[in-house]
C-alpha cells in the first residue's frame, strides 16, 4: 500500500513538474479576433559548428499560419534569397521573408528574419519522427539547422502538447444563447 501511495505521488510530481517547465515555453492570450499563441524564444542547433539560431513562433487560432521569427548568426553578412524547411522528404522554401535587421553582434552579424509558413505544414514537421531542418539559402550556400534525433525527441514532446492545445482552443466555439429555446 505505502508502494502504491509513494509511486503515484513521484509519478504526479513528475506530470507537474512537465506541466510547470510547459507553461514556460509559450503564452497564450485570448484576443477581440481569436486565441493567440507565443512560443517562445527557443534554440536550434546549428548543424555545422557555428553558433545556434533562436526561433520564436505566434498562431493566431482564427489564421491558418504560423509566423517564425528567426535569428541567425554569420561572421559576414549574409543575403539571404530564401528560408527553406524540410522534413521527412517534404520541402518548403520562402523567399518572400522579411528582413527586419541585421546587425553587428561580437564577432558576428546577427540577422533576424521572419516568415509564414501553414499551420498544417509546421504541424506535420512536428509530428515527423526524424527531425526537420531550417536553411537559410544564399545562392548556393547555406546555413543548415536542426536537432540531432535524441534532442529532437526531447524537444518534440513539448511542441506536440503546445500544437494540441491549440487544436483544442480551436475546437471550441461560442454559441448564442439568446436563440436556444
């Protein structure tokens, strides 16, 4: 009995610890126009030696796309033609990102970018097994991030609970309760 009692108070410090580090990770705001969605700033691995990028995201849940907001950093100044994702065979290439600056940072020029992709397809690169890649495309040079498996299957968990909840604010609709008899 005391087994039973010590191993369901450890397995739900554990669910509120996962629930606590969540809460951390976006922001949600229910807005004149819909529920909107933050994700918050996080990193990912550049796959060369260079330094990560940082990636935020918003969703509006009455829109149908993502915003990814990105920062990169190059010892040169980059110019970028195209932001490209790809997962699990599937590729998506945006060329019409934007620039919001670029800027001299230590040894390095950071340059931050933004762009909209479909909800649907950031979805699917979420639930993708393998991780996804973000390039970002200078003619034929390029700067290539994404996590390694075993990061990706850490990092994946939370976007998938943050991608449900969503779907679930979603799901709900407001209903007028004058025209119910």
């Amino acid at each position: 009995m005391k087994k039973s009692i010590l191993l369901l108070a450890f397995t739900l410090s554990i669910a509120g610890v996962n629930a606590q580090k969540l809460e951390e990770r976006y922001v949600s705001r229910i807005l004149e126009d819909g529920i909107l969605f933050f994700i918050k700033p996080f990193e990912l691995p550049n796959a060369g030696k260079g330094k990560t990028a940082e990636l935020d995201l918003t969703y509006l849940n009455t829109e149908d796309s993502v915003t990814a907001n990105i920062s990169v950093y190059a010892p040169d100044i980059l110019k970028t033609d195209s932001i490209c994702l790809e997962g699990e065979g599937k590729r998506m290439c945006i060329s019409g990102f934007k620039t919001f600056y670029i800027d001299k940072k230590g040894k390095n020029y950071i340059h931050r970018y933004s762009c909209t992709l479909p909800f649907s397809y950031w979805k699917e690169l979420q639930k993708n097994e393998s991780p996804y890649t973000i390039n970002i495309c200078s003619g034929k040079d390029r700067i290539q991030y994404g996590y390694t498996t075993k990061a990706w299957n850490k990092e994946r968990r939370w976007m998938l609970q943050i991608i449900y909840l969503i779907e679930r604010n979603g799901a709900i609709r407001t209903y007028n309760t004058s025209t119910i008899k």
